[in-house]
C-alpha cells in the first residue's frame, strides 16, 4: 500500500481524547474570529468606541496571532507541545474573562490582545499535537476532522454571536468560551496524566531567538498595515513605515535562517514542492473564505439586499459550513487513498466553481438562487481544509512537526487578513467607479447633487436614505435603483476576486503535486 494510503482502522482512544480537547479549544478559537463581527454594534454603543477603535477589536486579535503563531510552535517542538497548549488554554480564558468584565475600550483591547495570544499557542500546536498522538494510518482522518472543527466553528461564529447579542448579552460569546476552555482544560488534564502525547521535544535545541525577532518585526508590522491601510490610506506613513520594515525584516530572517545551526523557521522546507503547497494552499484557502465571509455577511445583511438579521446571517451560510464539515469528515478517508494531487485540485476548482457563481447574485436573488453555490464552496473549502495540512505536516520529521503546524496556521491567518483587505478594495473601486457614474448623471449644479454627493462619500446610510427620500419620485427611484445595483456589483467584484485566487491555486496544485508520493518525513533530506 502506498505511503499515503488511508487505512480504515479506528482512532485510538488516546487519540480520541486529544482530538476532543483540541476541537473543543478550536471551537473557541473559530468561532472568536467571527462571532465578535456580529457584536461590534454591542460594543461601540456600551463603549462608545471610536471607528479606529472598533476596526482594532476585531484586528488586534487577528494581528496578535498572525504574529506569534510560528513562534509558540517552534517552542512547543522544543519545550514541549502539550505545555504551551495548556498555557495557550490559559492566556486565551485570561483574554475572555477580561473582554467578559470590561469596563472600558482599553480593558476589551487588552483582552482581544491576550486572547489572540492564546490562539496563536492553541493554533499553533493543536494540529501537530493531535498529529503526535495519532498512529500515522490514522493521522489523516484525524487531520481532516481537525480542519472540520475548523470550519464549522469559523461558520457558525455569527449564529453564535448574534444569538446572545440579541437575545441575551454579547458578553454572553465570551462566557462561551470559559465554559468550553474548562471542559478541555479537564480533558487536558487526564491526556498530561496518561501520556496520550509522546514527548517529541528534540534533545539540546536551542531557541531562535534572532530569528524569532526577525519573525515578529516581519509580520506584526505587516498585520498593523494591512489593517490599516484601507481606513488611512496605503500612501500614509501609518501605512509605508510599517510596510518597510517588513521588508527590511524579510532579509533578516533569511539571513539569520541560513546562519542558524536551528533555525526557528526552517526555510529549506519550502523547497519541497509538497510542503509548499501545502502552505501556499492554505493561504489561499484562508484568502478566499474571508475575503467571502465578510462580505456576504455585509450583503445579506443589506436592508437593500436580502435583510437578513445578523442571525438570520449565519444561518443563511449553513449550507456552506454544514457541507465543509461534512466533506471535512469524509475526504481524507475517500478522497486521497494514493496522492493528493487531483483531490486538492477538485477543492480549489470546486471553490473557483462556486465564487464564480455567486457573481450572478443580486438583491432580487434571495437564499432559494445561492443555497446550492453556497455548498459547492463548502464541498471544496472541506477538501482543502482537511488535506493540505495533511500534505505537508506528513513530510516534516516528528520533531519539526509543531514548527510546520505554526507556519501552515501562519499562512492560514494572512490569507484571511489578506482576503478581508483585498475584497474590501475590490468592493471600495467598485462603489467609487459607481459613484462618480450615479452622481454626474444628477442635475450639474443642482443642491440635490452637492449634499447627496457629500452623503454618499462621507455621510450614514440613513442620510443618504433621508436625501434620496427628498428627490422627485422619479429619480429618487432612479438613485435607489441604482445604489441596489452598486451594492450587487460590489459584491460581485469580491467573489470575482476569491475565484481567481481559488483558480490559481488549482493551477498551482496541478503544478507542484506531480509526481508519485514521496515518502513519510522526505522533507527531512533537504537540511541534511
């Protein structure tokens, strides 16, 4: 049987253990990155948050993750995995509880900072930690129900959200998390006890500290601009400064990379076609979910588009995440019983497939026109989150496995940032191009056109709906008409963008997954 045959045996009870602390702890972590979307208007009311403000609730802990990710998973391959994923488990709890108490802007940004910290530890060493605990016929079922979790935590982040904030308290999504942090906790506890982890800690290692530095001054300052730039310009020196030292911060971890006996990240690993897919995948694959999520939830919350509820919202997206998690489940086991090559292919062609086929979607288009695209994206996001870590956490020797976990996570979490900004742009070029059509069609001169002018680049939905209100019936319902068919068009140039991004990672798979199988831990050759 080839080296990447699926076995169907069944998972150890060890194993079955870690698995359920990790998707427990995977859970909270998904399910954070997009519940707090739906709670914003909470909180910038009982804050009274400022928009920049508001913008870093939901960045710093996208930021703080992002940057620390690879770092805590290096430490976890030399201090051990399962000691910074409890620690992960409390920093994340310390975070919750402080966001649960706040009292103030400052209080809840400390905690959405200590609770992206707690993911980087809990992302960084959940994958390679279930992966150690797991006998390697086993490791892809596993795997695939790991990126499951994923997936579904991620999907029903927004149900979760706009449930408590309209029915109870927004405070409520953090209480959620100390009460599934203290089930895993305890389960955590029994797997330290019993050993369900072998220790795979390499013997003498020494940490990287000048790489690590590198490392942060790479992708903090990278993080910081790619959040900043769309709300302060990507001309303003809060934008190029950090961009710069990123650049610079590039050299020095390839320098300090090359020069170290250990490297903190090992950049020879890349040079193997597998594991370069399998991070460039998983970029892509966070790219185009964000870049998607964030935007559909924008659209069919629209009181001009579906009007749906925030959670009416996320429950509009189930199709997509039910058929993630289901096909998260099954593919390992179905899908990839000799190589990954054409399973991967399907995934992203699938997701191009279904980006594609959003693009036609228009306010008149209701749920009964998109339920069915919606789940082709889900089928290949559920390929390609349950393979690609697979592809290239299986090449790496077990004593590199938490480093590989962090930077397939790493690339995960920029693809994200990445998608939210670039379909934010997209939708940005849109709007303006539309604009300026829809304003100089308006009377030259006239006072209707100067304040709607003005409301429309500067002014709230409802001064635009007040001005619009104003005009004589028929271009009033001209200018409605035509704000509609911006909003569609916006939309429709974001899910443009994630096809063609899904369309060439598909090109990209077909490319580097040639080939038969390599062995298990080939990778290691390469720093030999």
């Amino acid at each position: 049987m080839p080296k990447d045959a699926i076995e169907d045996t069944p998972v150890t009870g060890g194993a079955r253990l870690v698995l359920m602390m990790t998707a427990l702890c995977m859970m909270v972590v998904g399910f954070n990155t997009t519940a707090v979307a739906t709670i914003l208007p909470n909180l910038k009311a009982e804050f009274d948050l400022t928009p920049s403000s508001l913008q870093w609730v939901m960045a710093i802990y996208t930021v703080v993750s992002a940057t620390l990710v690879t770092i805590v998973s290096r430490f976890g391959d030399i201090t051990g995995k399962v000691g910074v994923f409890f620690a992960g488990m409390i920093v994340f709890a310390l975070g919750s509880t402080l966001v649960l108490f706040s009292q103030d802007a400052a209080m809840l940004l400390v905690g959405r900072g200590a609770q992206g910290a707690g993911a980087a530890a809990l992302f960084g060493t959940s994958l390679s930690l279930l992966t150690a605990a797991t006998p390697e016929d086993q490791r892809a079922s596993v795997t695939g129900a790991w990126g499951a979790i994923v997936g579904l935590a991620i999907g029903v982040g927004p149900i979760v959200g706009g449930a408590f904030a309209h029915y109870l308290s927004w405070r409520g999504v953090f209480a959620t998390d100390l009460a599934l942090l203290i089930v895993a906790f305890v389960i955590g506890l029994r797997v330290s006890k019993e050993h369900y982890v072998p220790d795979t800690r390499q013997a003498g290692a020494k940490f990287d500290l000048a790489g690590a530095v590198a490392l942060v001054l790479l992708l903090g300052p990278l993080s910081f601009a790619l959040s900043n730039g769309e709300s302060h310009g990507w001309a303003s020196r809060s934008t190029l400064i950090p961009l710069c030292v990123s650049g610079l911060a590039v050299v020095a971890l390839v320098i300090t990379s090359r020069r170290s006996a250990d490297p903190l990240v090992e950049l020879r690993y890349f040079r193997h076609p597998r594991y370069f897919m399998a991070a460039a995948g998983m970029f892509i694959t966070g790219f185009a979910l964000f870049s998607f999520f964030v935007y559909f939830n924008v659209f069919v919350q629209s009181p001009d588009a579906f009007g749906l509820s925030a959670v009416g919202a996320g429950i509009a997206i189930l199709p997509l995440s039910g058929s993630m998690f289901v096909v998260s489940v099954i593919a390992p086991r179905f899908l990839a019983p000799y190589s990954f090559q054409w399973p991967v292919v399907v995934g992203m062609g699938f997701m191009a497939c279904g980006f594609l086929l959003l693009t036609t979607t228009t306010n008149t288009t209701g749920m009964t026109g998109i339920w069915w695209k919606l789940m082709i994206i889900g089928i290949g996001l559920g390929i390609c989150f349950s393979l690609l870590p697979r592809l290239g956490l299986r090449l790496l020797p077990e004593e590199h496995m938490g480093q590989g976990s962090g930077v397939v996570n790493a690339c995960l979490y920029f693809g994200a940032t990445l998608g939210a900004v670039v379909g934010g742009l997209a939708a940005s070029l849109t709007t303006r191009r539309g604009l300026s059509e829809l304003i100089g069609a308006l009377p030259a001169g006239s006072v209707e056109r100067t304040d709607l002018a003005h409301a429309l680049t500067h002014g709230s939905s409802g001064q635009v709906q007040q001005l619009i209100a104003g005009l004589d019936p028929t271009t009033s319902s001209k200018v409605a008409g035509a704000l509609r068919d911006l909003q569609d068009n916006a939309f429709d140039s974001v899910m443009l963008v994630a096809a063609c991004v899904s369309l060439a990672g598909m090109l990209l798979a077909l490319l580097l997954l040639r080939g038969p199988v390599p062995p298990v831990h080939s990778a290691a050759d390469l720093t030999r």
